[in-house]
C-alpha cells in the first residue's frame, strides 16, 4: 500500500538512529543514508536494535504509548480510562469509527512501519554477517515481523500481507486485502522460522528467545480456536522448564524484580536514565492521575482472601504500610480524593514500591509485560479443556497458578465439568491479568465481548452511563486516511 511503503522511510530512520522513534515526519527517499549502511557487522546490531524500537511507538494520544498494556483494559469491564489514555474511554461511550484515533489508528499505521523495517532487514541482514549469529539476528526478525502481523489480524481481521523490502516496491503500488486466515497462516510460517532460529534460553535482555516465539505461537493457536495444537505447544513450553512462576507475584511488575523475573517471557525493556517512560512517568499517569481505575465488577471477581486483590489494587484506608504512595494530605488513601473517582478502584500493580508522591517530574522504567509463563499455563488449560475436558492437566496448570507462594490459593474444586471448567479458567484469567491488556482479547476471542461490553455499567454510582459495543467492533476499521490513500485496492471492514 502506498502509505506503508511510504512509511519505510521513517521506519529506517528508527532503524538507522538509536532510541525509540518519536518524531514521524517523512523524509524524502533520496536523504536516506542506504548507501553507507549495510557495510559492517556493525550495521546488523544497529539495525536489529531499531527493529525493537518499534515498541516504543506513540499510541496516538498523549501519555501513553502504544505497548503501554493496561490501557488496553479501558477498553474493557475492568477499567475506566478517565482521561483516555489509548482511546478506551472515547471508544467505549462513542464507539469506533474509521476517523477515531489513539489505538484505533496508531496500531494500523505503526504496526505496519514495524513490518517494513523488519522486511527490510531481512532482505539486507545477509549482506554483513553469516553463520549463527547471521540464523539468529533474522530469526528475531520473523518474530518480531510475526509480532506485528498477529496485532494487525487481532484488530483489524483482513489487511494486506506485504513481504517485500520497501525499497524494491513501485511508489505508486496499492495493495488489497488478504483474509484474516492467510494472514494468521503467515504469522505461524514466520513463527515456525522464529522457533527454528533463536536460542533455546530463558528471557533475560529483550531479545526474543525460543519460547517467546513458541508463546505467541499458543496464543494463534487459541485465537483460532486449534485447541489440541494450542495444548501441545503449550505443553512443551512447559516441559522444556526455561520458564517457572515468580514466586513473588507483584515483582513481575516493578523493578528491580522484573530484572530476575523467570516468568517474564517477553516485554517492553526500559532503563533508567536513558531509556524512561514516554511523555510522562507512569507513576503519575496511573497513580497521581488516575488514568486507569478499576470497576467494581472485577473487584467483585476476587474470591474470599485472594493476596492478589490487595496486590493489585489499593482500598480506602491504605497508607503508607500498605504502599500508598502518597504524603501530608493524602497520606490515607481515600476515593474521591486525587485522582481516585468515587465508584471506581485505584490501582496498586505497576508502581515501583517507595516511590512517594508522584508527579510528571518522577522518572520511572517498568517494563511493560507482553508475556507471562503464567499466561501459557492458563493457555495450555483452556486449549485441553477445549480439546478433552477438565482432565487432571488442566487442574494441575491452574492450581499451580493459584498456589504459588505468596498466593496460596486452594485447588479448584474436584468433579468439574467442561463447561464449570471453563467459566473457572475464565475467571482465573480475569483476575490474574487484571491490568495486563488481556481481557479485550480473551472477550472478543471467546465471542462474548457485545454480550459483556454492550450496556455495561462502569460507575455503579452512575448507572445510566454505559459501553458501547457493536458485534462488527470483531473488525475495527481500517484509518480512513490509509482507505483514502489506498484506494481503490483497499477497502473498508464491512459495517464502517
């Protein structure tokens, strides 16, 4: 398409220029360094750097970027984004249109830059370096190119496949649309290579690594509903032990503990001084600000004594014993003070503990969780639940999910059926991903997000003010501006 071609040239210069890539301004093809790059081994570490960048990417509005996950959870039953951070709030009372922004436009249009620059490094990466590292460096590449496809056939269902370096395509080229399953068929060929390629370790330092890939690989499975291959993978994962649950739950989401963390199988790395929080710190966005606050109806979700209730959210009372991060005044956490609505939950998970009174000036460097050794667990007992019911498997990946230490939750109850089972692991999810960015996708993958999202009450305080959820929200739109530039070759999602 014209404008994803166009957009390799901002993709390059992520490519070619240390750090995330914020300004996107198009330069012209003829300023572009190619000439003096692709010359030295050099080149490839620099180049494979950029290709992680692209998750630095702005999400489209202010004080959030794009894999900043728990926005995602706005979108959702969970939570209230009051100040719309991502587009949860403007898409849950409006509904989605092809002009609306944030999320709704940013993942189109940098998902797509993504998918050039890594079509451009696989096409040149040969040219500087060999043998293992050469098998390696392009495996991270099909990952991460398989990555941004999977985002793209999630959201928008049926887009175009492109696989060629920009560079070699006609300008002027427009490119239509291929099925959702012929993308997601690309997707696994370009995890299958990813898997083949890339060290058989634990994660550690933001590369993907085998069982990244084999993880995003469950999650297509599932998505598409091929429960015994969704097990079995899922099962290997396991069994290969390069991952195991963190015994201390909330660690996973702060530093230093996220540093250690063997659950971690994939995020979004950030470092301190060099590489913090995109325009504002998160430690003001969520917690000073509210920006994202929970619904009473997923608090409702926590069985009786869950540590992961108080792990996760803040009650009124709270003080500085509890981790309440605030001094003099709004020393004792109270709704209706701060950023904390009245109906609503403040968040507790994402905030680094010992951090007091945070402000826009407050640096900060958690990384953002994309994947979870607990999700693949969860995973492998959904998909065999699916495939033969609720054999002594799938009770065991649950409940060890529960009984980790520091969680101690008891083994679901004996004799469930497939449906009971279901509705349990279901419920597992929700509480164990509160704030994670999953629910969005485990409602629409399950084919009950108008059922749960239509009509749903965010504030029980003010019962008239309700989601939006449309059936055709399955397939978001494509950006009006990417359907103008293309067309008549690509066309709207049906129902926009």
């Amino acid at each position: 398409m014209k404008s994803i071609i166009k957009n390799i040239y901002i993709a390059l210069g992520c490519v070619l220029v240390f750090g995330a890539c914020k300004d996107l301004d198009v330069s012209p093809t003829d300023r572009l360094p190619r000439s003096i790059f692709w010359k030295s081994e050099a080149d490839a570490d620099f180049a494979l750097t950029g290709l992680y960048n692209f998750l630095y990417m702005p999400g489209g509005n202010w004080a959030c970027s794009q894999y900043n996950i728990y926005a995602w959870d706005t979108y959702t039953d969970d939570a209230y984004g009051q100040h719309d951070y991502g587009g949860g709030r403007s898409a849950g009372s409006s509904g989605l249109t092809p002009n609306t922004k944030a999320y709704v436009e940013s993942y189109y249009t940098n998902n797509y830059k993504a998918i050039a620059a890594a079509n451009h490094f696989l096409a040149n990466v040969e040219k500087v370096i060999s043998g293992d590292k050469l098998k390696i460096y392009k495996a991270e590449a099909y990952f991460l190119r398989a990555f941004n496809y999977f985002w793209l056939a999630q959201l928008y269902g049926n887009v175009p496949i492109v696989k060629d370096d920009p560079f070699t395509i006609d300008y002027t080229t427009v490119l239509g649309k291929s099925t959702r399953e012929q993308v997601l068929a690309f997707v696994k060929e370009d995890l299958d290579l990813a898997i083949a390629g890339l060290p058989d370790v634990g994660y550690s330092n933001g590369h993907a690594v085998k069982g990244t890939a084999q993880g995003y690989k469950v999650r297509v499975l599932l998505f598409e509903k091929k429960f015994a291959e969704a097990a079995a993978l899922a099962k290997e994962i396991i069994d290969g032990q390069k991952f195991s649950l963190n015994d201390n739950y909330a660690a996973n989401f702060y530093k230093p503990g996220q540093n250690s963390s063997r659950e971690i199988m994939f995020s979004v790395k950030y470092l301190l001084p060099n590489v913090p929080h995109q325009d504002a710190p998160l430690a003001a966005t969520t917690f000073a600000w509210g920006g994202y606050l929970g619904t009473q109806d997923l608090l409702n979700e926590y069985e009786a004594n869950d540590p992961r209730k108080t792990m996760t959210w803040f009650s009124d009372g709270d003080t500085k014993a509890e981790g309440w991060p605030f001094t003099g005044d709004m020393s004792v956490a109270t709704p209706g003070k701060g950023g904390w609505l009245q109906g609503y939950h403040m968040p507790k998970k994402w905030l680094t503990p010992g951090i007091e009174n945070p402000s826009s000036g407050t640096l900060d460097d958690n990384d953002f969780v994309l994947l979870r050794f607990a999700d693949v667990k969860l995973m492998y007992a959904e998909a065999q639940n699916e495939a033969v019911g609720a054999d002594a498997s799938v009770y065991q990946q649950v409940d060890e999910v529960r009984d980790r230490p520091g969680v101690n939750m008891p083994g679901l109850p004996a004799g469930l059926s497939q449906a009971q089972m279901r509705e349990r692991i279901r419920k597992e999810r929700r509480v164990e991903f509160a704030l994670e960015g999953l629910r969005y996708f485990d409602l629409r993958r399950w084919g009950i997000a108008t059922q749960k999202l239509n009509g749903f009450v965010t504030n029980p305080l003010a019962p008239n003010i309700k989601l939006k959820y449309e059936d055709k929200y399955q397939y978001w739109p494509i950006p009006q501006t990417e359907i103008d530039r293309n067309a008549p070759a690509l066309k709207q999602n049906p129902d926009y």
